[in-house]
C-alpha cells in the first residue's frame, strides 16, 4: 500500500516550515519559504542577478537557495522594523527603521537612498 499524498507541516528554526511529504518510493522535504506555505519572492529576478553579478549557467537548486536567504534575511529585518516603529509608538514602519536595523545587525552595507 502506497502513502501517496500523505503530507505534514512543521517548523525548523525560527518560523521556517518544512513540508514532510511521503511519496512512492520514500518521503522528502519540501522547503515551503519563510513565514508561509509560499515563498514570497519569484525565482527569476533572482536567477537574473546571479547572471548579472558573472555567472555564465546558475542551476535551479542555487537560486532557490538564494531566494531562501534573501527571504530569511528579509523576514528579520522586516520584524524588527516593525519592532522599532512600535518602540518609537509608531504604526507606521518607515525608511529609517529599516536602516536602523541593518545598521544594528550590520550585515548588509547601507547603500540605499
């Protein structure tokens, strides 16, 4: 008897859902994107820049590892935006505390306007 379909949804590390999928012939991951069952960031764009910084071929697995990062990455500046426009008693997140954020973790250069 196959398990074909049979499918559950769990967390690995901070909000990163997992798909625990079993088909025929043994189960997989099934990596779902950051903060939802969808990733929130189109593969294309990405695969573009890759080519744009050199690369000449970028395989399918590359980029999706790039969109997870960036998606990661995104998702933590996001939160903690939001967290220092509500500290400022704010509802509103604006540019300044999205650069406040990247300055504090200090893991991307601020070169933005």
């Amino acid at each position: 008897m196959s398990l074909r379909g049979a499918a559950s949804l769990s967390l690995v590390g901070p909000r990163v859902p997992v798909l625990n999928a079993v088909f025929i012939g043994g189960s997989r991951n099934i990596k779902c994107g950051v903060g939802g069952v969808v990733p929130e960031i189109p593969l294309a764009p990405l695969d573009r820049i890759m080519h744009r910084a050199g690369a000449e071929r970028v395989s399918e697995d590359a980029v999706e590892l790039l969109r997870d990062i960036v998606e990661s990455v995104a998702y933590e500046i996001a939160q903690k935006s939001v967290d220092a426009a509500k500290h400022a008693g704010r509802k509103t997140v604006t540019a300044d505390d999205v650069k406040l954020v990247v300055r504090l973790i200090k893991c991307l250069p601020l070169q933005v306007g």
